[in-house]
C-alpha cells in the first residue's frame, strides 16, 4: 500500500502541492489536471526526486524520509521523455540500467532482462539497436528499464503521447498486465487511456488533489448535465456565446451542427439527456474546483 500523509510541497511561498491525503492498493490509478496542476510535483516527490515540505510518504512500510535508498529499490519511473542510448541494443542497455540498480550478478541480470524483454513484448528485437526501435518499442523499453528491478509502485508520465493507435493499445494491455502486482500511477492528457486502462483516478488542479476510488464517481459528477442536439448555424454561434453551456463535441449532420453540451440546464428546447463520459465528469470537476 502507498500512504501519503499531509504531504504538501512548496518552493518559496508558491504551495505547489495542498495537504494530500492518499491511500493505493495494487492496480492502475489515473492522474488527470490540467498544465501546472502539480502532477509534475506530486510524481517527482514519489520518485524521490523532491522531498516533501512536510508530511510523510510511505509504501508497505519503508519511508521516503528515513530510508530513501530502500524507498527507491522499489519504484520504477518511466518519465515523458526517457533518455535511452540509441547505439546499443535494447539487451545492452537494459544490462547497463541492471547494474545501476545493483544487480551485481550477470546471471541475474541475464535471467531478469530475458523476462522483462518477455514482459513487454521485445524478446525478438533483445539484438537490435535501439536506433531502430519505433515510438512504441521505445516506450515498452521504457516500461522494461522501470521494472527491471520489478518495483512495487511503477510511476508513468504521459506513455501514449505520440503513439500511433496500434501501439497505444499494446501500451495500455501491457500496463494492466504490470498493475496486477503494482500500483501503477498513469499520469496522462489523454482520456481514452484513463477510461480503457485506469481503476480508479486521482484529479489534480492548483496543487489540489482529489482522489475517486470508481470510474463510475467521476461519471456521476456530470449525471444529468450532458445533452445532444442538432442545430442550425445560427444557434450554435448562440451556443458558443454563451457561459453557461460547453460545446464538447460539434460535426456537421446534413446542413445542421450535431452538438454534444455540458449544461447545468436543458440548454435549449429540443436537447436531449445523453449519459455522460469520464471527460464530460472531469470537466465538470475542473469547473466547480
């Protein structure tokens, strides 16, 4: 489990990080917020890269504060941009991330990188250069440079971004497969994987955190609130002007616009309930917070 207790970070007098309360059990964990939200922080401060302000952070009992190097044996860390060295292979490199992590038996690491490279799909291309690697390959050796040590808690930032559609459903399968040992903490812009990947979410704006333990919370946060229409040119322009309905969705229907709104009213006569989706509950939470 990862308890974090009145965790708050600041630089300066800026609280970058409010006062988060937060219990994980294994499984995969949406982070969604807005730019400068303090997803950025919040990972940084579980990957040990910042300490805390004040409060603690702990994971099946080891303290971030009082054993740091005991804390990191058991994290992994897949940031945005990886630094992977495209002239060795991805057995090489993974060899090289191995004895950083203090495995010091090469029949161990041998052993671990076979696994790995197995876990995330790359036995075959063990011999291959990284260079020539894909997007998605590169991200999957990622993943595998983040578990070679096979952490307890695996910390992700923004896996799919740039990914053609192929690769990002092989990202998302691996990623749940990964969580059945872990916690996984997803921090991604894209909805779509929070909604196919994630149990449960933790939504961040101006340093706040809220978590949600079920998809279906966030959904019920825009119950009732979304509507469907079709409208002329005229009313949309209307539509748009006006600051108590978002336009979530607009294309063309046979001369008339096909709207899908986010209204705490019928926004016009003829608009129709529609059940909401996990971006319509979370832009919904965006507004009231």
């Amino acid at each position: 489990m990862l308890q974090l207790e009145g965790v708050t970070k600041r630089f300066g007098r800026r609280e970058v990080l409010q006062r988060t309360d937060l219990s994980l059990e294994n499984g995969v964990i949406g982070l969604l917020g807005p730019n400068g939200a303090g997803k950025t922080t919040l990972l940084r401060l579980l990957a040990t890269v910042y300490e805390p302000t004040a409060g603690s952070i702990r994971l099946n009992g080891i303290s971030w504060s009082g054993q740091t190097e005991e804390a990191r044996k058991r994290l992994g860390y897949l940031p945005q941009h990886v630094g992977l060295f495209p002239a060795l292979s991805a057995q090489e490199y993974l060899d090289y991330v191995a004895i950083l992590r203090g495995m010091a038996s090469g029949k161990e690491r041998g052993e671990r990188i076979r696994r790995v490279l197995r876990e995330v799909n790359l036995e075959e291309q063990a011999t291959t250069k990284i260079r020539k690697f894909s997007g998605g390959m590169k991200q999957r050796l990622g993943i595998a440079q983040a578990i070679i040590h096979d952490p307890e808690l695996l910390l992700v930032d923004e896996p799919t971004a740039g990914l053609d559609p192929e690769e990002r459903l092989r990202f998302r399968g691996l990623v749940r497969r990964l969580a059945e040992r872990r916690i996984v903490l997803l921090s991604t812009h894209i909805m779509e994987d929070v909604s196919m990947t994630c149990d449960s979410v933790c939504m961040m704006k101006q340093g706040r955190l809220q978590y949600f333990g079920a998809l279906e919370e966030v959904l019920k946060l825009a119950a009732g609130k979304v509507w469907t229409t079709r409208v002329t040119a005229d009313v949309y322009r209307q539509l748009e002007g006006r600051s108590d309905v978002r336009i979530i969705q607009a294309s063309d229907a046979g001369g008339l616009q096909s709207l899908r709104l986010l209204a705490e009213e019928r926004p016009i006569p003829d608009a129709q309930p529609a059940e909401p989706s996990l971006e319509e509950g979370y832009m919904k939470w965006l507004k009231e917070h």
